[in-house]
C-alpha cells in the first residue's frame, strides 16, 4: 500500500485531516500537555491560519499547573 504525503501547514489542513493539538508547558520541571480546542482556534484564527513556523499560539498558552506563560504545539493525527 502506498502512502500519499498530505499537507498539514494551517488550521484547516489539521480540522480537515481530524488532527488534534496538544499544547505543552515549557517550564523547567513542569512539561504538562493539554488537548487545545481546535474548533475555537479555528473560529478566532480562521481557516488560512499558517501553524508551522508561527508562534502567537504558542507563545499565549497559559498553564493550568505551573502558571508558565508560553509553550509548545504537537500536533496528534487522528485515532
């Protein structure tokens, strides 16, 4: 079976494939991940929104554990 490669470089491309996004802390002896809300993502940023290479939702994660101001995204494929 061959794989077709897709792309994944905006919020629409993620929704449209059933990708999630995890949101995790990047302070020190922190690392806590939670599932973000594509669909509010979406809704506020639209559909064309670029996510690879862009930090403006990164950088506004707060979290809910340690108080940390900024972190990273992972994007999860569907189950």
């Amino acid at each position: 079976m061959t794989k077709i490669p897709i792309s994944l470089s905006t919020l629409g491309d993620l929704k449209a494939a059933g990708y999630g996004v995890v949101g995790n802390c990047t302070a020190a002896n922190c690392g806590r991940g939670r599932r973000l809300d594509l669909q509010a993502l979406f809704d506020q940023f639209g559909a064309d929104f670029v996510v690879v290479n862009e930090n403006r939702i990164a950088a506004a994660l707060r979290c809910d554990q340690c108080g940390h101001r900024g972190g990273v995204l992972t994007l999860h494929p569907p189950a």
